[in-house]
C-alpha cells in the first residue's frame, strides 16, 4: 500500500514551471507635413457717435457721415464718430482637387501657409535605432525604439 501511495504521488505532484522569457522590439517612424489652413471671421456693421457740446443735426450711421453743430460757440468740446463697414454675406466657395484657389476672406482672417516636406525622411534599420532626415518649414518626424523585457509572465 506504502508503495502504491508512492506511485500515486508522483503523478500528483506538479513539475517546476520556469515561464516564458519573451523579448520584444518595436521601431516606427511618424512623417508630417502641416497643411495650409484658413480661418475667417465675418464682422458685423457697427457705427458709433459721442461728444460733449455737439448738436446732432443728421445722425450718421453705417452707410456713411452725419452732420453735428456745436451747441455753445467758443466752448470746448470733444467729438469722435466711427463706422465699419459690414462683410457681404458669401454663400459659395469653389474647390478644385482639395484646394481652394481663391478663399472668400473676411474682414478678421488667419492665413497659414502649408508646409513643405524638402528632404523629411525616415529610416528604419534592422541593427539600429531608426532616424529621421530634417524637412522643410512646417514638417515633423518622430522616431521611436521600445524595447520590452518580460520574465516570467
């Protein structure tokens, strides 16, 4: 019995598990080249009129002057009139090939001019690290090496 008790243990008992021992490397290379952009604002009309001793006689408004008078002849006064000009309403821009010849701008308006790749690369190499050829203005280049070790996951 003390022999098959024996016998029975070994086919019970668990054998010794070293794991897994895994090594990994990943290189990448990200290119870029910032494309133009546009963004415009359309303004409103707006018009404006303040003073101290003025008589208003026509009052101006978006489409042009108005007339004042001073009240008291000889006396000081201050006078400050402004005008602007409302943008007219665009309701059709035409693009070509995903370029937009000429943009309809309003009066408020951020012009970005796009990038140019120039000589922008990216090597990736079997037995070194990856590099990256500088580019022209509004380029980018990311390179990248991770190396991941793992014992006994």
């Amino acid at each position: 019995m003390k022999r098959l008790a024996l016998i029975f243990s070994l086919f019970l008992t668990t054998p010794a598990f070293a794991g897994e021992i895994t090594h990994k490397i990943v290189d990448s290379v990200q290119l870029g080249v910032q494309g133009a952009a546009i963004q415009s604002n359309r303004v409103g009309a707006q018009y404006t009129v303040s003073g101290t001793n003025i008589n208003v006689t026509t009052l101006g408004g978006v489409g042009g002057a108005g007339s004042y008078d001073i009240n008291t002849n000889g006396a000081a006064f201050t006078f400050s009139e402004s005008s602007i000009t409302a943008d007219s309403v665009v309701t059709t821009q035409s693009a070509a090939n995903g370029t937009i010849g000429s943009p309809n701008l309003y009066s408020d308006s951020t012009t970005q001019l796009g990038g140019s790749a120039g000589s922008l690369a990216g090597t990736l190499s079997p037995t070194g690290v990856p590099t990256i050829t500088a580019g022209g203005p509004g380029s980018t280049g990311t390179a990248q090496r991770t190396v991941e070790l793992s014992v006994f996951k």
